[in-house]
C-alpha cells in the first residue's frame, strides 16, 4: 500500500516538474528573444537590417508570390502540363485578379478617400459637437469636466490645423510612395516568375550546398514550415477578406462614409490576433460618432458582432488550428513585437513564433530534450 502511494506520489512529483521544466523553458525561449531584439536596438543593428530588406524588398516579394503560386504550379505539372506554361498561366490569372481588383476597388476608394478628406472639417465639428453634449450631461450631474473638455478640443483644434496644412505634402508623399511601391511590385513580379520556374531545382541546389547528413533532416523541417506557414497565411487571406465584405456591406447599410475605406482596414488589422480587431475598428466608431450618435452606435454593434462571430470560428481555426499557438504565447509576441517593431511587428509575430515552435517541436520530437508537445 504504501509502495503504491509513493510510486503515485512521484509520478505526480514527475510531471508537475515536467510541466515546470516547460514553463521555464518557453520564459527561456521568451527572455532569450527579448534580450537579442534589446541588443539589436541598442547597437542600431536593425537600422542597417532595415536599409538592407527596404533594397532586397522586391526579391523578397518575389519569392512570397513564387511561394504562393508553387502549389497551383505543381497540381498543373501533375496535370502533364509543362512547368514554364503552368507558371504562366498562373501568372496570368494572378495579373488578371490583380486588374480586376484595381478596377473595381481602387477607383472606390479614391472617391471615398477624397470624399472623407473633404469633410474632415464638418467631421471635427460634428465630433466637437458630439463630445460637448456628452460634457453637458456630466455637468449636470455636478462634476467638473470643465479642463478636461478644454484640453481634449484644444487638442482637436490643434489637429485639425496640423492635418489641413499638412494635407497637401501628404498628398504628395502618398503620391510618390504609392508611384515607388508600384514599381517595387512590378520588379517583384519578375523576380516572383523566374523563381517559380525554377522553384523545385532551387530548393535542391540550397540542399546540395549543406553536408549530406543534414540534407534529409533540413528537408524534412523545412517541409514542416513551409505547411505551418501556407496554413497560416492561407487562413489569414480568407478571414480579412470576410471581414473586409462583411464590414463593407454592414458599414454600407448603417450610411458611415467611406465604407470600402474602413471596412478595408478593419479587414487589414484583422490579421493581427486580439488587438487587430481594435486597432481596425477604432477609427470607424470615431467616423460614424461624427455623422450621428445613431450610426456611431449602430457602426458599434456592427464589429461588436462581425469580432465576436469571426473570434469564435475563424480566428479559432487559425490561431489554434494552424499555429496551435496558446493565447498567452500570442499576446506576449504582440507586446514584444510591437514594441520593437510597431504595426509591422505585430503583424508578422505570430507566424514568426509559429515557425519557431515548429522548430523547437521538430528537435525536441527527434532528440526528445524536454518531452515538448
């Protein structure tokens, strides 16, 4: 009997040291991040990394569309279709929805961004006007607001000046930025279509340059990120772009301005897990307060209820499907990321962390190290 109580006494021992082992080592993996991205910042490594991919940035996107396209390549290649025509019929219909895009959407939201521009004036206004009933409603009530009310207008006074002088450089620098990132594509394309050529002897040639007793194992762990990633992305790509149709049409029923606009960001920020959906929403509220307290309300309810839906059954497919990422995981990377990083660095944290779980599941799984599942 007691035989049997200690045995029980130490398996339980053993596994709750297991599991603090794994806590440990997760703050290891964590801390170990943080310390190499504080030194990077410290010593302006990541200015010169920045310069760096701003230069590389077209063949970079070109391998994401060669990685992209691989796939549907591939299936045609199985359908005794040579690769050079796979890849450009791939290429074709790729350009084509790219065309077909711009023409339905781009034309829209030039019109609704200028539209919205225009009436920033009467939206400042209205949201004043807004904001100076709600203050009202508290002093009746015997509560002194009177500083705060004068700072938060001072405040949009101060910005509304500094937007409308600052208006036409904005313009321009858009301008020059959009004229840039069009080109930056253009040239990214061409490099996306020769690597997708030669996709497959590319991967080999990489492989053949390690010793040939890692050549099996790379293969074996680069398949594993490879699927991880496309799930990823590919989950990612569906649920902005519900979001972006739904929050367009339900923007569109409600009368906010601009819905394409803002239902496009909101689309956008959605692919970053908890706080993209705020991020996103924040400046269609704010709009929609402008015009109406009624449509304010109502452009409320409407993410209220888009978030709620898509967190409970997109994002769950995502994050815990494809990542199979903890919640807690995901958030410390967006603190860390975003911190050091801002909006581009919380977009690309969970696929970063995602990959390197992938990673460390892969050794600990060949080398059993800590028993990590």
């Amino acid at each position: 009997m007691h035989k049997n109580i200690d045995k029980d006494s130490l398996n339980e021992v053993i596994g709750i040291s297991k599991k603090i082992l794994k806590f440990l080592y997760l703050l290891l993996i964590v801390l170990g991040a943080y310390l190499l991205l504080k030194i990077v910042k410290e010593l302006h490594i990541f200015n010169i990394i920045l310069i760096v991919l701003k230069i590389l940035t077209p063949l970079f996107l070109g391998i994401i569309v060669a990685w992209l396209l691989n796939p549907f390549v591939k299936w045609l290649e199985k359908k005794k279709v040579r690769r050079g025509i796979s890849a450009a019929i791939a290429y074709v219909i790729l350009l084509g929805c790219i065309i077909l895009l711009v023409q339905a959407i781009i034309p829209l939201l030039y019109n609704q961004t200028i539209e919205l521009v225009s009436n920033f004036p009467n939206i400042f206004s209205d949201l004043k006007e807004w904001a100076e009933n709600i203050f009202n409603k508290f002093d009746t009530a015997t509560i002194n607001v009177d500083a705060i009310e004068t700072n938060l207008f001072s405040k949009l006074d101060e910005f509304s000046s500094n937007l409308a002088t600052s208006l036409p450089t904005m313009i321009i620098n858009g301008a020059t930025s959009l004229i840039s990132s069009v080109g930056t594509f253009l040239i990214g394309l061409v490099i996306g279509f020769f690597l997708l050529l030669s996709c497959n002897n590319l991967g080999n040639t990489l492989l053949e340059l390690l010793p040939k007793k890692f050549r099996n194992s790379t293969k074996e762990l680069a398949n594993k990120i490879n699927q991880s990633l496309r799930s990823y992305v590919n989950g990612a790509l569906i649920d902005a772009l519900v979001v972006f149709i739904v929050s367009t049409v339900a923007f569109a029923l409600i009368g906010l301005k601009a819905p394409v606009l803002f239902g496009l960001f909101c689309g956008l920020m959605n692919v970053i897990p908890y706080a993209g959906p705020y991020i996103g929403g924040a400046p269609a509220v704010i709009v929609g307060f402008s015009q109406s307290t009624g449509i304010g309300i109502a452009v409320l309810i409407a993410i209220i209820i888009i978030q709620t839906v898509e967190g409970n059954v997109l994002q769950t497919l995502i994050i815990s499907k494809t990542t199979k990422l903890n919640p807690v995981t995901i958030i410390i990377g967006l603190l860390i990321f975003g911190h050091f990083f801002g909006i581009i660095g919380m977009l690309l944290s969970t696929p970063i962390i995602g990959v390197g779980k992938v990673i460390i599941k892969y050794f600990d799984d060949k080398y059993d190290l800590l028993n990590f599942k």
